[in-house]
C-alpha cells in the first residue's frame, strides 16, 4: 500500500502542474478564441459586409483557432502532435479536392461581399443575365429578370468575368434611335423629339437630352436621341420615349421614314 501512495504522490508532483497548465492555456485559449472571432464579427459589420456571411466567417475562424489551443495542449502532455497535425493537413487536401468547385463559389462569395462591385437592388448584367439582384449569398448571387424570372448565378461565373452595373453610378443614360423621312427638317426634328422629352416627369434637366443625326439612307434619316434619368427609371423613360415621340412626330407633321431604292436603267 506504501508503495502505491509512493508511486501516486510522485506522480501527481510529476504531471500534476503540467495538468494545471495545460488546463489553463485550454481556458484561456479557448476565451481568446471566442474574442478573437467576435472582434472578426465586429470588424465585417463595421465594413458592411452581408450580414448573412458575418456568421459563417466568424465561426471558422473561431474553430481553427480552438483547434490550435487542442493541438498545444495535446503537446504540452508530450503527445507526438506531428502526426496529427499531418492527418488534418490531410483530411483538409482531400476535402478541399472534392469540393473544389463548391469552395471555389464560396472564395468568389466572400470577395464580391467584401468588395461589393454591386448590392442588393443593383441592375446588373453578369455571366450573360441582365436583373436586379434580390440576394447575395455564399455560394450565389440571385437575380430577378426584367421578365420577373428568377436567376441564380454561380458566384465563381461571377468573378470570373465582366460584371456590367448598370445602375451603379445613380445616373445613367437611355440610348435610343429614330427614323424619319430622308427629306424632314433637322432642326424641326429635334424641336419634336426635344417637345416629347420635356413631357417625360423622369428625364433628367442635366445634363440635356441629346438629339443628333446618326446617318442617312436612302429616304431615311436616322437620329440618335439619349436622354438621362435616375437608374431605376431606365425602362420607364425608353417606355415614354417610345411612345410618346411617335405621338409627338404625328402631331407636328413628321412623316415616317420610307425605304427606297434608286434602279438605273441602260439606255
């Protein structure tokens, strides 16, 4: 009995302050985890990142550092972490390897809501579809069709190319051509087109709507007419203008355009 009271006293003095360390730096680690990964959470709102991204982030960050404070712990019990540390390095590459498509949307995810080419409500054009955007999400961007469809569009189709925001800038411009007669005054034409403008509430003052020749045809004269109006109105001015141009040409006099062809005959 002796022998065995020994044998627990040394022991204890032997790895007893190795457990209380051990304990402590588990502790304490694992409270400077959880700060750590609130201070990311803080930070990401500060920068307005999407709040529904803040979560996710914070809390792989917080679980590679717990996993960290394991590690050193497990070594302070002179584990042979090596090995271990192998075998998550490991699991990680093959994980990473079989959803490398999935994990390549996700890296795509976080840099368009950390740089925000675009936001929530934006009209953009990317990967071929023109919407407003209803959602940015991890993995997609989801977007609404002039047509009221429903898009979504892969984050990694995204980054990787153009990405047109249309509405981006607040302003922009409505490029629209008419044809008239080959033979109708120039300056009687803008005069019409600039009437049917005015009578648009949407069209921006400044800067002018801008009404100039484009080109000649035979028995056609073509105008390129581009007013500016705020980026949500875009499909209600070129709607307008559409239409009440037409009303306005009728009402002073303007004839429409009629193809012709000029046939030479040899004597």
């Amino acid at each position: 009995m002796d022998h065995y009271i020994n044998l627990f006293t040394s022991m204890a003095v032997a790895y007893l302050p190795k457990v209380a360390l051990a304990l402590v730096t588990l502790i304490v680690g694992f409270w400077v985890a959880n700060r750590i990964a609130r201070l990311i959470s803080k930070a990401l709102e500060k920068n307005k990142v999407e709040a529904t991204v803040i979560p996710f982030l914070s809390s792989i960050a917080n679980t590679i550092m717990k996993i960290m404070v394991l590690i050193s712990v497990a070594g302070m019990f002179g584990i042979e972490t090596t090995s271990f540390v192998a075998l998550v390095g490991a699991a990680g590459l093959a994980i990473g390897l079989a959803l490398q498509g999935s994990l390549g949307h996700f890296a795509s995810g976080v840099l368009l809501l950390i740089f925000r080419p675009y936001k929530v409500g934006d009209l953009i054009n990317v990967a071929g579809f023109t919407g407003e955007v209803e959602s940015i999400q991890v993995f997609n961007t989801v977007l609404k069709t002039l047509d009221n469809k429903r898009i979504i569009v892969p984050n990694g189709a995204v980054t990787s190319g153009a990405i047109t925001n249309i509405s981006g800038q607040g302003t922009i411009r409505v490029d629209m051509i008419f044809a008239v007669a080959g033979d109708e005054d120039i300056d009687r034409v803008r005069a019409s087109v600039q009437r049917a403008a005015d009578a648009c509430p949407l069209i921006l003052k400044s800067p002018p709507v801008d009404i100039l020749v484009n080109g000649h045809e035979v028995g056609i004269m073509k105008f390129d007419v581009r007013p500016w109006c705020s980026s949500g109105h875009y499909w209600d001015v070129y709607s307008f203008m559409q239409e009440h141009v037409k009303k306005q040409f009728d009402k002073d006099g303007i004839r429409a355009p009629k193809p012709a062809m000029d046939v030479v005959m040899a004597k």
